[in-house]
C-alpha cells in the first residue's frame, strides 16, 4: 500500500506579506500542516507529499525558502511541479538538492514510491496564467508509461485537463487537452490523473481516466458557472487530498480543521 498526500495552490509569499493586499496564505498551510499531523495517526504511514503547483504567488527565492520552512514539521519527501504562478527557475534551485529535478528544461519527472509509480508534468507558460504540455512533455508521458508497463501510475500536473465550467479559470486552463488524453487512451493500467489550479476539488476524467482537481488551503473559488459570475477568489481554504493505492485508487479530501467527536449513533 502507498499513500501519498497532494497539496495544491499554496500562494505562499515571504513571510509578513500578503496576497491580493489580504490574504495571509502562510497561516491557513501552517495550521493545516497541524490538522495533518493529527491525521497521520489516524491513517498511518503516509509516503510521500506530492505539491501540484503554485506553491509560491510570485516565484520568488523567499517565498520556496518559507514554503519549505511550513512543511518541514511533516519531515516527508516532498515532490513538486510548477504552476502558473511559480517561476521554474528559483522553484528548480530550491528542491535541486532533492536530485528528482532536470538541471534545465521542463520539469517533468518520473519516481515509483512504493508500489506506486508517480509522474510529474510541467504545464508552466511563463508568464501566461494558461497551461500547455508540449510535445516533448508529451513524448516523455508516453515513453515513460511504455517503461511503466501497466503498472498503477499516478500522473499530476497543474492545469486541470477538463473543461469545469467556471469561466475565468477555463480560460486559463489546459490548452493540451485532447493530446494528453490520446496518450493515455494509448496504455493500459490503473492510472489517476491529479491536477490543482481549481481551488476546489472536482472529479472528472481525461483519456478514460479519472481526473481529481485538489483544493488549496488557503482559498477558493465558488462553483459558479454563470457567465456573469464574479471573477475572484473566497478567503476559505479547503485543505487537501489523500490518495492511497491498495489494489485500486482511494481518494479523500482533508478539511482544514477537525470537527468535534465522534459521538455514538
């Protein structure tokens, strides 16, 4: 069994700022670094944590190095991907000793954890909000997948590769879309696509694969797929996910706070 915990769209900025002129986003992921730890004892070894991007709001140097200093209580091997927000550079010096990331280009990658094997794409467009997988991102998903041989796979990225109906994040979102589900519809095995930028959880599917967009803890955005609807963002964080391979895929989303109990029924 391999259990891996995805976290997504951190915004995290140095320390004393403030996104949007608002929005503390470092204390929502420092106490749901706490809520975390409590969790762990209730679902025992967790492996790995996997981050889909955006984990800083403005790619600067200081904002990995305070990102890095939040999940240092959880003491677990950390691997990431960029976001539209993130700058390749700065995230690629801060994890380079972590030996997982190319020294240049995209930052696509492949580890197996566990009975898992984990794929990282790169949908970065610096300085664009959209995301594209390009062709060399591409041929790396299939030649890897073609080493991988049907074994359970777990393939993350930033943009999420479904349309949601929320109009200002699909006009920023995947413009690869039908590529990426033409390799997959090429291999067989269980596989679960994962993804962020939504800032909610949605399930859906790509290629005939399951499809989880994460929540952010530190905002979201409402599910409101009127043309109409307000652009922006709500100041409640969502928590994050729990993917558990044991045969097949388990998905779980973990609140930012513990309600009280349990209580007998």
């Amino acid at each position: 069994m391999t259990t891996l915990l995805q976290l997504s769209d951190t915004h995290i900025v140095a320390e004393g700022e403030l996104v949007s002129g608002r929005l503390d986003t470092n204390a929502p992921l420092e106490r749901l670094i706490q809520r975390l730890q409590e969790v762990r004892e209730q679902v025992g070894t967790v492996d790995a944590v996997l981050v889909t991007g955006d984990l800083s709001e403005d790619g600067s140097p200081e904002s990995y190095d305070q990102f890095k200093r939040l999940l240092a209580p959880l003491d677990l091997p950390l691997y990431v991907i960029p976001g539209n927000h993130d700058a390749r550079a700065p995230l690629r010096a801060a994890f380079a000793a972590d030996g997982y990331l190319r020294e240049d280009g995209k930052l696509n990658w492949h580890r197996q954890i566990g009975d898992l094997h984990l794929i990282g794409l790169d949908t970065l467009v610096e300085g664009q909000g959209v995301g594209v997988l390009d062709d060399a991102t591409l041929g790396f998903l299939d030649s890897t997948l073609k080493t991988i041989g049907g074994e359970p796979t777990l393939v993350a990225l930033h943009h999420p590769p479904f349309k949601t109906g929320i109009v200002f994040m699909d006009a920023i979102g995947l413009q690869s879309t039908a590529a990426f589900g033409d390799v997959l519809r090429q291999h067989q095995g269980e596989i679960l696509v994962v993804c962020g930028h939504l800032h909610c959880m949605i399930v859906s599917s790509i290629g005939g694969v399951p499809a989880i967009s994460a929540p952010s803890p530190c905002s979201s955005f409402a599910f409101d797929t009127r043309k109409s609807a307000r652009i922006g963002f709500h100041e409640q964080g969502d928590g994050c996910l729990i993917h558990r391979w044991a045969g097949t895929f388990q998905t779980v989303r973990v609140g930012p706070v513990g309600g009280a109990g349990p209580f007998p029924f």
